[in-house]
C-alpha cells in the first residue's frame, strides 16, 4: 500500500494534535500507576494484605471499567477534547485528597477514593480515541495504536524514574521530603497533568476540519467531515449490537487481567520475592520498571505496523498470535519459578525481572491493536468514544476478576501462583481472537453472497 497524500502542512498539524493528546493521556498514567510504588509504604504504615491492595486496585478497575461504557457514550456526545480536560480536572483532584487526606488509614478510605480516581480516569482513553480517529485513515490506525502506545508508556517511564526519587527523599530549599514519604506520590504527578491540561485545551482540535484540513481523512461512518459528535442512542445501538465487538470485548478483558496485574504487582513482588529495598532505589527496579515501557513501545508499534501493513487493517491474526505467544512466555516463567531459581541472589533477580519485561512487550502489543485500533475501525470518528468504552471497560472488568482473585491465591500459597493464573487468561484471549476471525469470515461471506443475487 501507497503512502497516502495529504495537503501540506497537514501531517504536522496532526502531528502536534497527536502528540498533545498523547501527552495528556501519559500524565493520566502518572496519576494512575503512582499507587503501585506507594503499595509497600501502604503495607508497612497500616498492615494492609495483599488481597486488600489487590482489592483496592479492583475498586478502582471496576469504576474505571464502569466509566468507559458511560463516559465513552457521552464522550460521542461531548466531544474527545471535553472529555479528556473532564478527566484532567478530576484526576487531578482525587490524587491531591489521596496525598492530602489518606491518614486515617482504612481500607474503606482508600479504595473509596482510589475508586474514584479509576472513574475520572475512564474519560481519557475514549476522548483521545474519538478523537484520533477523525484525524487518522483506518490502514494507518494500527501504527497509530503503536505510536499511542508509546505516548502513554512516557506516563509509565515518568513515574518509574520520579517515583523512585520521591521515596528516596529530598531537599529543595527549606522544602524538605524524607525518605518513604509515600503520600508525595499523589501530591507532585498531578501538578504535571495540570499544566498539560492548558496545553490540551488550547491546542488539540476533534477533526481536521476544525484545524482547516476539511476533506482529507475518509471514515466509513459517512457524515459531514466535520460531524463528530453524535446522539446518545445512535452511538448505543449501532455499537450495543455490532457483530465484533463483544469478541474484542471478550480478548480485552483477557489483556486487563495480564497487564494490570503484571504491572499493578511488579513492585510488591520485587519487595516481596525478591528481596529488594525501594528505599535504596535499587538498580534492578530501575532497569526493569523503564524497560518494561521500552519494550511495550516497540511490541505495540510493531503490531501496529503489521496489522496495517500485512493485513491490510485486520487486527484479529495479529491479536491471536500475540495472546498465544504470552501464554507461552508465561507458563515458561512458571515453570523457572516453580524451580525454584528465582530469588534474592544475581541469577534469580536477573530472571524475576526478564519476565516481566517480556510478559509486559506481549500484554501491551495486544493492548494497543485491540484496544485502540479496533475501536476506531468499529466506531470511526462518530462513535469511537462508545467503542473504546465498551472494549476497553472489559480489560478493567477483567483486572477487577482477576486483581482479587490473584492477591487472595497469593496470601494463600506465595508468588509461585502468579504466574500461571496469568498464563490461563492468554490463552482464552487467544480464543477470543479465533472467534473474532470466524464471525469476520462469516460477515465477508454473507455480503458476498447479497451482492452476488
């Protein structure tokens, strides 16, 4: 396939569009992945289990999940940038209430507020969505996904290399932080996601006829190329009763239940397993917490530029492969731990970590072809908001199933669980992905089949 022609000066404006909207939804993942480095001090400071943290993080992927139904059905009403700057404002809030006024140490106060921040934090994803679908063709949606996935791996890497600097302590002026200052993780990140707010709100566009750029991107919707925004029940019932997206659905909730707690537990399991002490910022967390991002960049782009390039913009093959393949790397893992080489020596450190790192460069390529590709092949530019939100709400109901249900195994018989509790969902992701080709060999068939009488 042919590079597209565009008018000129249109790939730079929607460069800046992208990486604005990038950026903004990275600083959503500062405020949002701060809490697993907290987990610890949390533990230490209130005698919290590992079913109670697991517990937390499910309250928070539940009102996420929850939120991307009803945020992603108004965000086709409001429009991406409003949704993502109402995200912003809330995110911001709730994470300044956790740093400030999380001393009374209950489980309730915790996950109450965390609970909250989850359903703030579900108007990013279908903003940014809607939004980029308007402005990208459906063969270059796969590498944008890939490219997506890259903006918000910044969030991660910003707060694995911040966070570890506010736990250590510091001193600016008078102002000074001791080591293991935990609440300073939800204090300082959201200052960042203020100041990109402004940026967002006088920048970013929903369309490219909003930026001057009428006509250039083709969307299979139809409409005005300046209709964005649709009705509530339009959006519902042409996307409630699309033939695919419930199989994507389904996958993405397989995806939740692997990334989230890969990513959610990495640091009580470097703590715990490992023998290693945040407060020294050791370097293997280092390593392993920067290069997990770094490889999900590369996974996602590689995907990304698969599916557009060699299937033509299809991303169940690609999605398949990849959930079978992590099922693989994960039981492989399982089985090295059950062994009993991983620990707190060089070797068994060395290992814990290369796991990690290629469990997260699997998990996260299918994040983003099936978490952002699919739903703007499915909705376009009118109604991406409500197919992100139904998709993507299931990665979170999956976390919020498997989050608990990994923490309790773990209290219950150690680490040596984690592992493969993880390897069942890659497997039944991948048999989402077989179903997905089935029903889309079907579609091609019965169309094929009108247009022939």
């Amino acid at each position: 396939m042919g590079r597209i022609e565009y008018p000129a000066g249109f790939r730079a404006r929607r460069g800046l569009n992208w990486f604005v909207l990038g950026l903004m939804y990275a600083t959503y993942y500062m405020c949002r992945y701060n809490f697993r480095f907290a987990t610890p001090g949390m533990i230490e400071e209130f005698g919290f289990t590992k079913f109670q943290i697991t517990g937390m993080l499910g309250a928070w992927s539940v009102a996420y999940g929850t939120g991307q139904l009803v945020n992603g059905l108004l965000t086709d009403r409001i429009g991406g940038r409003t949704a993502m700057l109402t995200g912003a404002v809330g995110t911001i809030v709730i994470n300044l209430i956790f740093g400030f006024a999380s001393f009374a140490g209950t489980f309730s106060t915790f996950a109450l507020i965390w609970l909250i921040n989850g359903w703030f934090q579900s108007f990013g994803a279908p903003g940014m969505i809607k939004i980029n679908a308007a402005w990208f063709n459906r063969t270059e949606r796969g590498t944008f996904a890939g490219i997506f996935g890259f903006m918000i791996q910044m969030g991660q890497v910003a707060i694995n290399n911040l966070a570890p600097l506010i736990l250590a302590g510091f001193t600016i002026g008078t102002w000074v932080v001791a080591a293991g200052e935990w609440r300073w993780l939800f204090r300082i990140p959201p200052l960042v996601t203020a100041a990109v707010a402004v940026l967002l709100a006088f920048v970013a566009r929903e369309s490219p006829a909003l930026a001057g750029f009428p006509g250039v991107v083709k969307d299979e919707t139809g409409g005005a190329d300046e209709q964005v925004r649709v009705s509530l029940k339009e959006s519902f019932v042409t996307i409630f009763t699309h033939p695919l997206v419930w199989f994507y659905a389904a996958a993405y909730a397989c995806t939740g239940a692997v990334r989230h707690s890969s990513d959610q537990l990495a640091v009580l399991y470097f703590v715990e397993q490992l023998g290693l002490d945040m407060k020294q910022k050791p370097a293997p967390v280092f390593w392993t917490m920067n290069l997990m991002p770094v490889v999900a960049v590369f996974g996602s782009l590689s995907a990304g530029v698969i599916s557009d390039k060699l299937f033509g913009g299809h991303r169940s093959p690609v999605a398949m492969a990849l959930y079978f393949l992590e099922a693989i790397v994960i039981l492989t893992a399982a089985l090295v731990i059950f062994s009993g080489v991983v620990g707190p020596t060089p070797g068994g450190i060395f290992l814990g970590c290369l796991f990690l790192v290629l469990i997260s460069l699997t998990a996260n390529s299918t994040h983003a072809i099936v978490g952002a590709a699919a739903p703007m092949d499915i909705g376009g530019k009118k109604m991406a908001g409500f197919a992100s939100g139904v998709i993507d709400s299931f990665q979170y109901y999956g976390s919020a199933i498997a989050l608990p249900l990994t923490g309790w195994l773990i209290t219950q018989y150690g680490w040596g669980v984690w592992y493969p509790t993880m390897a069942g969902f890659g497997v039944l992701g991948g048999v989402a992905m077989l179903l997905v080709m089935r029903k889309q060999k079907r579609l091609v068939a019965a169309a094929t089949s009108g247009s022939g009488r």
